[in-house]
C-alpha cells in the first residue's frame, strides 16, 4: 500500500502503553540519592504521567503528578494504579504546569519535563539504537512529533551509527509547532492546536528537541486528522493493533505517500 517493506516499533505495547517511560526511567535513574529522597513531579494529561509513575514506582521514588481535570479517566486511573499520587487542577495543560512548578519549589521535588531534558532526550533515543540493532538496512525512520524529545532521541543515535539514514518528522495538521520554528528559524509558539492526536498536540517545541531536530532531522511532513483516524482503524482491522491516533501518524505519512520511500 505504501510501494515500500515497512517494519512498525510497537511501543503500544509497552506496559504504560506508550514510549515515553523510556526517557522517564532513564531521567529517575540518574537522580542521586538527595534527589531520590524529595521525590519526582511532572505535569501531563497522559502518556508522560504513567511513564513517570511506572518508572518512579520501579526505582523506589516517590512520585507526584499534575493533570488538568479533562485528562481522560483511564489515563488518570492508570496513573495511580502505578504508584503516583495524581493532582487534578486548572482547565488547561498550562495551569497543570504551573502548579507543578509551585509545588516542585515548596517540596524540593525535582521536575521531569516531558521532552526538553537531556536524559529524556537520550532515555527515547534506545528506540533508535532497537531499531538499528535489529533491522542493520534501514534506510528511512518515520517519527511522530510532539514536543520533539522522541524524534531527537532517535536521530541522535541513527546519526551516529549510519548517517545516511533518513529521519523524517511528523506533525499533526493542527499542531505544526515543530515546523513553524523550522521554517521562521527559531521557536515558535502556536496560538493554539487542533487536532484529535492530544499526543503530538504540543503548541512549541522544546529548545533542546528544536536544535537536534534542525541538525539532524532530514524532512519534516504533515498529516490531517482523517489521515490519522483512517490509519488507526486500518492497523486495527488488518493488522488487529490498537493505537491512539498520535501513533497512527508516521504510519498515515507513508500510507498517504508525504514523504518517499523505498
């Protein structure tokens, strides 16, 4: 369907669903024994949430997180389940962030941003170093953006081990913040997203996942919602695998030929 062999990194099978405990467990671990003591914090409205509580809860952290109150129900169950004390506050991501802010300078906790830290950065990059370990003739990595953290990460590593691989980003339609700072040259800030993948619905990019993702990265695409939504259900009836449509992207840039590919 899209002319090309086409290998899937499920990281929906990860036991949080998703890969961003990667880059979570991978920041907790390098806490030392001062920081360990005080606890983590983050804020988020899902995915990072549950890394960072499956990951603190492996380490043997304590863990505090900052969702909005519409981040959705199963997320915010799954987060507890996983060991982290949840605080429900404000209407948007940003009043979440704040309070965590607030809240990490009165308890000494540190704060684990979910994509500009370098050891988030480097934890998602072992995705890449997977990737090559198993499939050595890669020519193309097809990544969804967000804040950025998951593809720098990964074209860290592929760069390194075989520069001629192509790293090829991808935004959603409503959420282009990665390629609006590429295209004017420095961070930008959108006014605001609008898309059905809150995944990748991030309004900047980070300015460390910006600098990486201007160095390394070798194309920048962009996909609509319908794109995506068609994705996930076609990897759901022919392929029996559930994703949330942010996973569907880099597949849907393919399927709907944004990019080439052999």
């Amino acid at each position: 369907m899209s002319e090309a062999d086409v290998y899937l990194k499920l990281e929906n099978f990860q036991t949080t669903g998703s890969f961003k405990v990667r880059g979570a467990y991978y920041k907790i671990k390098s806490f030392t024994p001062e920081e360990a003591a005080k606890g983590v914090l983050c804020a988020s409205a899902g995915n990072h949430a549950q890394g960072v509580a499956y990951a603190a809860s492996s380490l043997g952290v304590k863990s505090t997180v900052f969702m909005p109150v519409f981040a959705p129900p199963l997320k915010v169950i799954a987060t507890r389940a996983y060991g982290a004390e949840v605080v429900l506050i404000g209407d948007t991501f940003d009043d979440a962030f704040n309070a965590a802010i607030e809240f990490g300078k009165k308890s000494g906790a540190t704060f684990v941003h979910p994509f500009d830290d370098p050891y988030i950065i480097a934890g998602q990059g072992t995705i890449g170093l997977e990737i090559f370990d198993q499939l050595r003739e890669v020519e193309d990595v097809v990544v969804p953006i967000g804040g950025g953290g998951l593809i720098a990460g990964i074209a860290i590593a592929l760069k390194q081990l075989n520069p001629n691989i192509r790293v090829i980003g991808v935004e959603a339609d409503g959420a282009q913040s990665m390629k609006a700072s590429m295209e004017k040259g420095e961070l930008v800030t959108l006014n605001s997203v609008d898309t059905i993948a809150d995944g990748i619905a991030v309004k900047s990019p980070g300015k460390l996942t910006f600098d990486v993702t201007r160095k390394l990265v070798d194309e920048l695409v962009v996909v609509n919602d319908a794109e995506m939504a068609r994705t996930a259900y076609l990897l759901l009836q022919r392929a029996k695998i559930l994703v949330e449509p942010a996973g569907a992207a880099a597949m849907a840039a393919l399927l709907y030929q944004k990019t080439s590919t052999k």
